[in-house]
C-alpha cells in the first residue's frame, strides 16, 4: 500500500493502514491511495480533500518564587499541552 500526501509525506508499508501526517503549512492538500496486489494496482486521488487553517504555535513564560517554578502556557492553536520536565536524571510528563 503507497498513501501519497501529493509532496508532502510519502508513507509506504503494509502496516500504515491508519496514518498520521503533521503539516507545517497551512494549506489545501491532495492525497492519493494507491494499493495492490498480484492481480493489478488500483489507485484514488482526492483532489483538495485536507484543508489546514491553523498551525499550532508553542511557547511558554514562568515565574520563580523561592523554590516554586509556576509555567504558563502562551501557545495559539493548540487542542492538547504537554509539558515533559527534565533534569537530575528524572523526567515528568503532564498532559
């Protein structure tokens, strides 16, 4: 199986039967499905079918009161925040 995001992502295997794809632009895309098999190759163009309005924007400020760090989350566009906290050897995710 060949799915084709038209110059974007070329994803090929078997296994990528549900792909993702991050787009950096915003933008109309195309995509192509192309699978087969010993009898012949089939293939589907959806012209313009993914529209991107908005690219999610990170950032973050912080504020240190003794030995309390508070951060604040300043990113645009965004559906989820995960902050990964790093150092002495330990690592923290909060979602």
């Amino acid at each position: 199986m060949e799915l084709d995001f038209l110059r974007v992502a070329t994803l090929l295997h078997p296994m990528f039967q549900n792909p993702s794809v991050t787009y950096a632009q915003k933008g109309v895309y195309s995509v192509s499905l192309t699978v087969s098999n010993p009898a012949g190759q089939t293939t589907v163009v959806q012209n313009q079918f993914i529209t991107i309005n908005h690219i999610p924007e990170t950032g973050f400020g912080y504020e240190v009161n003794q030995n309390v760090i508070s951060l604040q989350n300043t990113g645009a566009n965004t559906l989820a925040t995960t902050w990964v906290l790093a150092g002495n050897g330990q690592t923290y995710t909060v979602t």
